[in-house]
C-alpha cells in the first residue's frame, strides 16, 4: 500500500508544479522558424513560389 502512496504522491506532485520555462535557444529557434518562411518567399519570384505551390499540391494529391 505504501507503494501506491508513494506513486500517486509522485504523480500528483508532477501535474501540479509548474513547468520549466523554454531555453533562450529554443526561443530563438521557435522564432526563427515562424520567419523563415516569410523570409523565404520574399526571396522568391512570382514564377517560383508559383513552381513550389505546384509541386506541393502535386505531392499531396500523389498516392503513396
């Protein structure tokens, strides 16, 4: 009995301490990402984003 004491002491202690907050790299990084895309397609011509779309949509209506 003393077991499941213990475990469920352990479980309830886990759920409700508050978590650890996110590394500065992965801040960074997470920011990074939601830019890069933006970034990217102000590099591209319209010809090429075009070209990318298409060859998305094709990928995702391709059967596997």
């Amino acid at each position: 009995m003393a077991d499941l004491n213990r475990l469920a002491h352990r479980l309830v202690k886990e759920a409700t301490e508050p978590r650890e907050k996110p590394s500065r790299a992965q801040v960074n990084g997470r920011k990074g990402g939601l830019n890069g895309g933006k970034a990217r397609a102000a590099k591209l011509s319209p010809e090429q984003r075009s070209e990318i779309a298409r060859r998305a949509a094709a990928a995702r209506w391709a059967e596997d």
